[in-house]
C-alpha cells in the first residue's frame, strides 16, 4: 500500500515521481546521453555551460576556503581586456548552486547542465502542482496543472535558454505566499521569500517580468481579506521583501555598471522584433508532431506560443467556474448581509466574483489576461500589422529602470503558462469531483496534452562522441593534448584563438569558451548576449589577417594575447596553414603542435589597460 501511494499522482512524491519519468520520455533520447550530449544546439548551451562552469568552479573554491575566490567573479575570462564580461548576459548563479553537488563529485559540466535541464521541467510541475492543490484541495487537479506547465508549449521554442527554462520558482512564491495569507505563519512567508531569491538569481527576465505580479498578488491578498490595519503582517511582509533585495540587489550592480558605460538600451525596433503578435497564440512550434504543421499562422521569432487546446479549454473553464460560482454564493450571501445597502451590496459580489470561491480565481484571470497583453511588447500587433491598441509593456519599458535593457517581451507567455494552468486546475477539480470516471478523465486530458506537446526524439547534439574530455570532437584530434598543455601556462597567459570571431557556419568562440573550462586562461574571444565594440573591429580585422597581415598584427599585439591557438583544421583549403605562417612571420614562436593545432607565444608587448587583476581562477584544490 505504501509503495503504491508512493507513485500515486495524488500525492506530492508521486507527482514528483511521474514528473520526473515524464521529463525523461518528453527529452528522449536526452537521458541516453547526459554525460556528453547537449539539447538543441551548440550555440547558447555551450555559453551556458560555460558560465555554470565558471559560477560553480569560483563557489567551490570560496567554500574550500579560498577566500578571495569571488574577488574577480564577475571579470570572466572572456572578451579580454573588457572588465566585468560575465553581466554580457545571464550569471546562472541559482543553477550554479543547483549543480554544486553534482559538479563537485564528477567535475563533468555536460552531465550538469543536462541534470539542470531536466530538473526545469519536473520542478516546474512540482510547484505548479504544490500551488493548485492548495486552491483546490485536489491532488488529481493538481497533478494535471503541474503537467500543463511544467511541459508548456512554450518551452520548446526555448530549449536551447535554460535560464528561461528555468522558471521553476514562480509557482513555488505563489505556493508560499498562499500558505502565508491563509495560515499567517512565518516559515511559508520565508520560504516564498527564497523561492523568489532562486528564480531572481536564475533568469534576469523572470526577475523584471515576475515582480509586478508577486507585487499584485500580495495586494490582491491583502485587499480580498481586509488586512489594511494588519501591522503584524506588513512588518513580515516588508522584512521579506528587504531579505529578497539584500540578496537580489548585490547581482543587479554589475549589469547596472555595464549598461551606463557599454551598452545602449534596447531600442524599440528590437523590441518589437521579439514581442508576440496576436496571431503568435495560435502559431505552434514547428517541431510539434501534432501541431507544427498545421498551426502556422504567423511564424516569427519567438513567436510559437500556442499553448495547446487543452490548456486553453480547461483555462477558460476555469475562470468560468469560479467566477460563476462566486457570483452565485454572494448572490445568495450578500441580501441578507447587506439589505438595503445597493453600493455596498454590489462592491461585496464584484469583489467576492474576483476573489473567488477558489481563494483567488480573479487573480489568477486578471494575471493571465495581463501576461499575454504584455507579451505583445510596445504594440499589439495582428499579422505583423499595429492594432489601436498600445501594449501594456510601453509602460514598464519606458517608466521602470531595467525593462529597457532586454528584449523579448514574448517571454512573458511562460507567466501567462502558469496562470493558465492555475485556471486549467480550477476546471479539472470540478471535473475531478465527478467520481472515478471524472479522475480518469481527467488524467487522460494530461495524456492529451502531452501528445500535443510532443517532439521526439529532441534534437541532442553528441559532437565529442569517443572524447572522454567532452571536447568538441569538430576541434579535431590533439584538442585535449593541447588544453592540457595550455593548463601548464603561466596564471596571467592570455590565449587568442583561430578562426577568431565564429562564423563559417560553426560558432567556434563558444567552443573556445566550453573549452576554457579545462584551464581557465583568459580569452580574447567570447561569445555571449552581449559584444564589446572591440570584438567586432578584430573580427573585421582578423579575416583580412592575409590582405593585410600588419594591420592584423597591430590588432593582435593591442588584443594583449600572449598566446596564440590556430585550428588548422577548422580552416578551408590551406587557410590555416596561412595563418600560421603569418604569425610566424611577425615573430611568433611556435611551441606546440597537436594534431593540427598549433600554439605560438606572441613576443611582449605593453599589457592593455582596462581589465581589473583577479579574473582569473586559483586553480588549487
């Protein structure tokens, strides 16, 4: 009996359970290759990997009692000399905590990022099944609204962005603060208070997108209970808020300092690139075997964002339901309460209808209703044409710091995934309460929806199949010989490798940085959300290094490399043999050969001002 409550779906472990399996059969065959395979693409993963390596590796020592290990934290070893290159895009601090444990007992950083992928779903669901079955009180409801977010739609236009994948903490502050309000003890309150810190520190846009809406809800709380005068309660509130920002604050800086004296805001030709249209919702990921084909209304970028039929009709189910009953029991409340008294009897049915016989149902209408109109970016568009409508993110792009800074409002159609399978839950417990036949309905509903949502197998790049290092195998033989070698190198060695700046079909600066995971020396080349203007002269500069071999030369010996890697076998023809030889012929020493990889020193030449000293990683153990 136990183990059979144990993989129940009623039950909290059992949800988990489910989640879990359900998480590996939605990614297969990710789980045949979790030691050295990446979903999607080598593009963004590999940044993130490389990230979570430098996060995780820099907290590892700190805790081993290198103190100063965090000095240099935000000086990233790449985009050399630029300071503060980590905040060129999302730090992954929460996930690099995530991994600790897992990245400290192997060291093996694919086997981490796809452990984290894979959580973002299961926990996801889990929280999302936490925070219905507090409104509903029903564990099969639930188990059907953690499905329909944790395996949203959504997602799958954003498997290749864990940090947007990385949404897993929103249900579990709305699961906090739910349990606060309605048992007013402090431990649910610190609990929301740290889920909100997780998901701050995991994804920058759900740290801008989700704070208005905990904001809301705590009001909405607040106003639907009369607790105006309640003192105790605003000191709590205020005292965890203040604990959010004490943390939060510290990790916005950076971004801050970057932002006034690199980067321009997002202007809103690019914002309106990346909002989603009206016709986005019911445009569907082309990978969906059920929909892909069929729902190609107006494809765009970022803009797949159908959320399915059964989310959509379960949703409006739901808000239908707890409206029309909270109309109906303060229709027959309200007279005797209010007899009389018109204006206070109408004020009491509006906000009970908003409230809901749910505790929160208005809510959570109102929720989804503003996520999807914010998600329409500056102007709401249909078919790429503006409507006489002005988006409800003009405002917060204009009027709040930090809005202006990133640019795909269409993210906010994974909020809006969560209040709709909030709603959804609403519609599944009336049907749940139908006796046996009503539960299994509603767990084929969740059979449903996952086939909607189906795309195996997923796309799992393997290019370092029979590596053992877990390198690139399109380096091509020698790799981990030479790494190994470049790890030997002087702390303060800065390293330039070739091709430099991508292209030619390979994103070759992020297999530079995954690489540097194996010996942490400072790059001139990066990859990330964001690019100094200085990569781009060098770039330009680079790929005329033949045309005009001292204008590169000059652009090299000002980079401050003193070391210079040329892949000879990422080049055409006999390219990369030309471009060994035109280090050679500006005095470069060629100390190492690796299969066709060469490593020269490049002759001493003033170091560039800019960066700050301590970047790089004590490599002590």
């Amino acid at each position: 009996m136990m183990s059979k409550r144990l993989f129940s779906p009623d039950s909290v472990s059992g949800a988990f359970a489910w989640y879990v399996i359900v998480a590996f059969v939605m990614t297969w065959p990710l789980v045949l290759h979790l030691r050295f395979g990446i979903p999607q693409d080598l593009g963004d993963p590999l940044l993130n990997v490389w990230i979570l390596g430098w996060d995780a590796t820099h907290i590892l020592q700190f805790l081993r009692g290198h103190v100063t290990a965090l000095s240099g934290f935000w000086n990233a070893n790449i985009f050399y000399p630029e300071p503060l290159t980590l905040a060129y895009s999302e730090h992954l601090v929460g996930q690099a905590v995530q991994i600790l444990p897992v990245f400290a007992l192997t060291g093996n950083l694919i086997l981490c990022y796809n452990l984290l992928f894979l959580s973002t779903f299961a926990l996801s669901a889990l929280g999302a099944f936490l925070l219905v079955c507090e409104l509903t009180g029903n564990g099969r409801a639930a188990f059907l609204a953690g499905l329909l977010y944790g395996f949203a739609l959504c997602r799958c236009q954003q498997l290749g962005h864990v940090q947007i994948l990385s949404s897993q903490w929103m249900p579990f502050v709305l699961f906090g603060l739910r349990r606060y309000f309605v048992t007013r003890r402090l431990r649910p309150l610190a609990g929301a208070a740290g889920a909100l810190v997780a998901q701050n520190l995991s994804c920058g846009y759900y740290l801008l997108f989700f704070a208005p809406f905990v904001a809301g809800y705590v009001l909405y709380e607040v106003v639907a209970r009369r607790l105006f005068l309640d003192g105790r309660m605003w000191r709590a509130l205020l005292m965890a808020g203040a604990c959010v920002a004490l943390v939060t604050v510290p990790f916005l800086l950076p971004y801050r300092a970057v932002r006034q004296h690199v980067f321009p805001p997002r202007g809103p030709a690019e914002v309106d690139a990346f909002s989603a249209d009206v016709y986005s919702y019911v445009t569907a990921y082309p990978g969906l075997h059920l929909w892909g084909h069929r729902l190609r209304m107006f494809p765009k970028e970022e803009g797949f964002l159908f959320p399915g039929v059964v989310p959509i009709a379960l949703g409006l189910s739901g808000a239908l339901i707890a409206g029309g009953r909270a109309w109906r029991v303060t229709r027959q409340e309200a007279p005797a309460k209010h007899s009389g008294r018109w204006p206070t009897l109408i004020a009491s049915r509006f906000g009970a209808v908003l409230h809901g016989d749910h505790g929160t149902g208005g809510f959570y209408v109102a929720a989804t209703a503003a996520a999807v109109w914010l998600s329409f970016g500056l102007q709401v568009r249909s078919m790429g044409r503006p409507l006489r409508i002005a988006g409800l993110y003009r405002y917060l792009y204009l009027y709040v710091p930090g809005f202006d800074g990133v640019r795909v409002p269409g993210r906010y159609s994974m909020l809006a995934a969560l209040f709709l399978a909030v709603l959804a839950g609403f519609a599944a417990e009336a049907i749940a309460r139908r006796g046996r036949v009503g539960r299994l309905a509603v767990l084929a509903l969740g059979i449903v929806f996952l086939a909607e949502g189906a795309l195996m197998p997923l796309p799992v790049q393997a290019p370092w199949a029979g590596f053992d290092s877990g390198l690139p195998a399109a380096l091509g033989p020698g790799a981990l010989h030479l790494y190994t070698y470049v790890d030997s190198l002087p702390a303060d060695a800065v390293l330039i490798e070739f091709p430099f700046g991508g292209g030619r079909e390979m994103d070759t600066d992020a297999w530079y940085m995954y690489s540097s995971t194996h010996h942490w020396r400072r790059l001139v080349n990066g990859a990330s959300g964001w690019s100094p203007l200085t990569y781009a002269s060098r770039t330009q500069s680079f790929a005329r290094a033949i045309e005009d071999p001292g204008g590169a030369w000059q652009t090299l010996v000002a980079s401050g490399a003193t070391h210079a890697i040329v892949h000879e076998g990422l080049y055409k023809g006999g390219e990369g043999a030309a471009i060994s030889e035109w280090l050679r012929r500006f005095g470069a020493r060629e100390i190492m050969l690796a299969g066709s990889h060469r490593l020269f020193a490049i002759p001493a030449a003033p170091a560039p001002v800019g960066r700050p000293e301590g970047c790089g990683i004590n490599r002590t153990r």
